[in-house]
C-alpha cells in the first residue's frame, strides 16, 4: 500500500482482511435453506424407495465402469493446469486442482476466493511467481467460460439438425452465440496491443474503484500496468500453447458429460427416452449456473436443471432422479474426499518444507534437468522451482 492510501496492483498485497464471521454465518445459512428448498420441491412426489432399488440394479461391471470414468473425469483437472503452467508436474496439479474443488464444493459464495488464495500459496510455495500464477488463474479461467458458453451453443445447434429446434432454443442459442462471440472479441482486444491493454485496465480500476468506494474501501490504482504485464505473459503462453489449453478444457468439460451420459445409460435410461444430445443440452445448461455460487459447486440448481429437464422430455423420473444423484455423489462429494486428502497432503509437505525466499539461487527454469522427476509425493519445494 502507498502512502496516499491507495491500493496498488504492481505492489504485494496486504494480509487480507479476515472475512466476518457473521457475514460468513448468513451466506451458509441462505444457502442451506436455498439447497433444503430445493430438494424439497424436487423430490416430492418422487418415489425414493425405487430410485434407491435402480441404484442398487446396477451390476458390479457398470459400478466398476463409472468409478473408472469418474476417475478419469478427476485426473483432467489437473491436465488443465498442467497446459496453463509450464513446467507443473501432473501430481502438483492435481493436488491443486482437487484441494481447491474441494473448498469450491463445500463454501458458499466465497469458496471460489478462497480456492484462488489456496492456488497462490501452492504455486507460491512451489516457486512460480505472483504473476505466473496470475496468468494461469485468468487463462484457464477465460477458457473454462469459453467452454461454459459454446457448449449451450454446440447443443442447441446439434438439436437444431436432429429438428428438435423450437423458438425458445433457438432464442436461447442466439444468446449464448452473442455472450461467446463477445467474450472472445473482449479477450481478443485486450491482447491485441498494449495500448488497447492499458486503456482496458485503466477502464476496469475506475469501475472498481467505485464498486469498492460504495463498501467504503480504498480505490486501486495500477490495474494498467498489471493488464499490461498480464498481456505479455499471457500471449507468450498462448503463443504455442493455445491448442492444447483448448483441448484440456475441452476434455476436461466433455467428461464430465461423460459420467452423466454413462451414469444415466447404466441406470435404464434409454437414448429412445433422453437422446445423448438432449443430455448434452442439459448437462451444458446446468453447467451455466455453477457461474455464480449461490450455492457450492450449483447443488440444488443442478439438480433441479438435470431431473426437470430430462423429465420433461421423456425419462422415467425415479431412473432419471437415481442417475442424477449417482452423477452428482461422483462429481461432486467424490472431489471434496479426493481433496481433503490432497491438501492434507500439501500441508505436510509445506510443514516439511523450508520456504524459498526471492531472488534465491535456488529458483531455476521448469525446463531444468529433473523437473518432470521431481514432481511426486514426498518431494521437496526446492527440489524444482520454475522462473519468477
């Protein structure tokens, strides 16, 4: 912070400021209210009794099939990361990915923050600097909602060739068409010159700075130098990484279809009853409200997308609500064990570990001989650390 008080960009943040407990007590309790509420409503009239009895059809190689695909749903997370930070082993990533779904699946409102402050302390502790760490936040970020808005899109348009296209889909598919070509017009300019770049910055540290003014914060100041900064990181990583950081997204998006798609088929819903690109419809739609966390990870609002929705075209509702649930105790509660044990892990070793000041000789490139080696369980921090 400088001496006039006003919060800078390029400079290291302050501590932040301990969230009240108070504000936290009310979020969790509307959104445990907003979850009960739902499940309420959607499961009334349902018969609980044969939803529990198609789970338990299932035969022992339909069980074994989709831990296999959930498995595989969990280990693109990390895939993901491992496109957006050079020189970051396939372990460190998952570690990072699956703690920081972990918090994101359990935290009302602020469990995305929250996962974001764990990413910095990870990366830091494993020697990638803010700004590198910034980078890859924003880029996979940027790709994650370019997927969340094409995939709408990709479903609409693939339901519109099968002529199930009526006037609300193809409004709605309009609309996701204008929110992704504008997302990528915006992320276009802002890399296309560093002009364009400060002026976007300058843009945005005026609006928060109100925003922030309204709550009685400080105003920021600097958000040109770090769009600018951010701009020539960012295009040296996408120079010759966009594509594989488009396809891990994709991957990574697609199988969680898959455990969907795999899970509904398994229970006896039929591609007669809820075809594979009505289920791609919902799924994508469903995915669309995780955007903003009035709940953790969507709980409650995806549920009631994917049952309603899958319903209403055709599923036999105690099958369709079985698969649902099977789908979501897979991507959603599965993830928080997985985490749990991952940062338990992570603190271990951070205990273990001594920290790596800046400007230490022991910093050296990703690319430095042993890098790949050195990315297992029980390694320590300074055995490989990437450039500042």
């Amino acid at each position: 912070m400088s001496g006039t008080g006003v919060e800078r960009a390029d400079q290291q943040p302050a501590a932040a400021k301990p969230r009240s407990p108070t504000r936290l007590a009310v979020q969790v309790v509307v959104s445990l209210v907003l979850v009960v509420a739902i499940f309420y409503y959607l499961l009334k009239g349902i018969d609980l009794g044969q939803v529990w009895a198609n789970i338990r059809a299932m035969t022992w190689l339909e069980d074994a099939t989709l831990l296999a695909v959930a498995a595989w749903n969990l280990a693109t997370y990390g895939l993901v990361w491992m496109t957006v930070t050079p020189g970051l082993g396939f372990w460190r990533a998952t570690v990072m990915a699956q703690s920081t779904a972990a918090v994101a699946n359990t935290v009302p409102w602020a469990g995305p923050v929250i996962g974001t402050g764990m990413t910095y302390s990870m990366f830091g502790q494993w020697g990638y600097s803010r700004s590198r760490t910034t980078v890859a936040v924003l880029v996979s970020g940027v790709w994650n909602a370019f997927a969340k808005l094409g995939l709408p899109v990709l479903a609409l348009a693939l339901l519109a060739l099968q002529g199930n296209a009526s006037t609300q889909r193809v409004v709605a598919g309009l609309a996701g068409i204008a929110g992704l070509v504008g997302a990528i017009v915006g992320f276009a300019l802002l890399l296309r010159s560093e002009d364009l770049a400060r002026r976007f910055g300058l843009w945005a540290g005026r609006v928060a700075s109100r925003l922030l003014g309204l709550v009685g914060r400080r105003p920021v100041a600097g958000w040109e130098l770090a769009t600018v900064r951010f701009r020539a990181r960012a295009l040296e990583l996408l120079e010759g990484g966009w594509l594989p950081i488009t396809a891990a997204t994709l991957v990574s998006h697609l199988s969680l279809y898959a455990v969907l798609l795999v899970t509904l088929r398994h229970v006896g819903v039929s591609d007669a009853e809820v075809s594979w690109v009505q289920v791609l419809a919902f799924f994508a739609f469903a995915r669309l409200l995780t955007a903003v966390p009035f709940t953790p990870a969507g709980l409650g609002f995806v549920e009631a997308t994917l049952i309603g929705g899958m319903t209403a075209v055709g599923g036999d509702r105690e099958q369709v609500t079985a698969a649902v649930l099977v789908y979501r105790a897979l991507t959603w509660f599965l993830p928080i064990l997985v985490g749990v044990v991952c940062y338990l892990w992570w603190r271990r070793t951070r205990l273990a570990s001594q920290p790596v000041t800046p400007g230490s000789p022991q910093v050296a490139a990703p690319e430095a001989a042993g890098a790949a080696s050195t990315d297992q369980p029980g390694t320590q921090a300074h055995d490989r650390q990437p450039r500042p």
